[in-house]
C-alpha cells in the first residue's frame, strides 16, 4: 500500500457515503488529483457518477471482504430516534463503522478517518456519547499507523438534498445564527459538514499516529 510519501494515487473507501460528511467527503476525495479511487460504501445504489467513484453495495452487518486500499474514512451515524432503539444505534455507530475498519485492515488500509462526535467518551453517562467514545477506544486499538478522529459539534448541511429530515434544532440555529453564533463558544458553535471533511481529508494522509480534532478546530477547514 502507498505510504504518505509515495506519489501514487491513492485508492480510499468512505463508509456513510450517502451521510453529510461522507458525501463531502466522496466530492472532497474525487477532487483530489492525489486520489485515484474512490469506493463508496453504501446500502444502496448511488445515483452521483464521477469517473473516480466506485460504489460498492453492502450489507454492514455482514461486510465482504473490501478491495485493496490505502486509507479508509468511516462516517456512519444514525439517531436513536431514526434507528428506533438504543441497540440499532449500537450497530450503526458501533459495528457498521468497527467492521469496515477491521474489514480496511484486512484489505491493506494503514490510515483512518473518523467522524465522532463532541463530547465523546467511554466513560459519558449519555449512552449516544459513551457509544462513539467507545468506537473511538476500539480504533485506537487497532493496528493503523494513522487515526484521525474529527469530533463536531452540532453538523450543518444540506440534509433536503439527501431526503433526510431537518433536525428542529438545526432549524432553529440557522434562523438564530446571524445574532447567536458570535456568542456560543466555538468549541459548542454548530459546524459546516463540509469542514469535517476538509479536515478530515486533510491530515489522514499526513504524519503518523493518533491525532484528535475538536470542533473549535475544524472551524472554518473547507475555505482554508
């Protein structure tokens, strides 16, 4: 597999393809002249085309073996609202997103990216923050020689474009957000989906290890 250094177009997979960070993700990815493939793992077909985007029709509960690739980006998320219970948010969030990882492993990937979330810990007494600390623990422990994990607050896109409901909240900071984003700390302030990809596909494929992104940080990535 490619190492940062190399000058080979990288081949990457994006698991929540179809998501707000994953589709900026996927355009972000296709636009990179470094970039040479781009899988799409999704659960049903892709209706966008770009001579780079492969998508690849999977079932996340029982995932075959991916194609050799470089890096892998894992953006899977759901609600526990949308996924009706605590233990179908549990599969998305957890496996779906541990399996394609173990799954990039096997297929050569040595470099990860993961979409969080604010206030993400193991040890969180609100079951949605304990179960994305506890993906976040499981990667770390896995053998990659690099791991971003991007950790937003409050994402902002498109989500008509996807046929995905607007959140009330999302809603509301929109109408809100000419007067009140200036006074939430930036570390709390709703983030552009966009951003979260920019700084994700930023800095996997740079430098080595572990790195962490607050949402304060990602501020703002997509115009840099």
């Amino acid at each position: 597999m490619n190492s940062p250094s190399d000058t080979r177009p990288r081949t990457v997979a994006v698991a929540g393809a179809t998501g707000l960070v994953g589709r900026s993700l996927v355009q972000r990815l296709c636009a990179d002249p470094r970039v040479g493939v781009v899988h799409a793992l999704v659960r049903r077909p892709l209706t966008e085309m770009h001579p780079k985007l492969q998508p690849l029709v999977v079932d996340f509960a029982a995932l075959q073996a991916l194609p050799p690739i470089d890096e892998v980006y894992l953006a899977l998320g759901t609600t526990i609202k949308v996924a009706g219970s605590q233990a179908a948010f549990r599969a998305v969030d957890f496996d779906a997103n541990l399996a394609v990882a173990q799954a990039a492993l096997a297929a050569g990937a040595r470099r990860a990216g993961l979409v969080s979330a604010l206030g993400a810990s193991a040890q969180s007494p609100v079951f949605y923050n304990r179960v994305k600390g506890e993906l976040e623990d499981a990667l770390a422990a896995l053998p990659f020689d690099r791991l971003v994990i991007a950790q937003p607050s409050l994402l902002l896109g498109d989500r008509a474009s996807l046929g995905q409901p607007e959140r009330h909240f999302e809603r509301w900071m929109r109408g809100q957000s000419s007067w009140l984003a200036p006074l939430i700390p930036r570390h709390w302030r709703p983030i552009a989906a966009a951003d979260v990809a920019a700084a994700l596909a930023a800095t996997v494929p740079m430098g080595q290890g572990l790195q962490r992104f607050s949402s304060a940080a990602m501020q703002g990535a997509s115009t840099v």
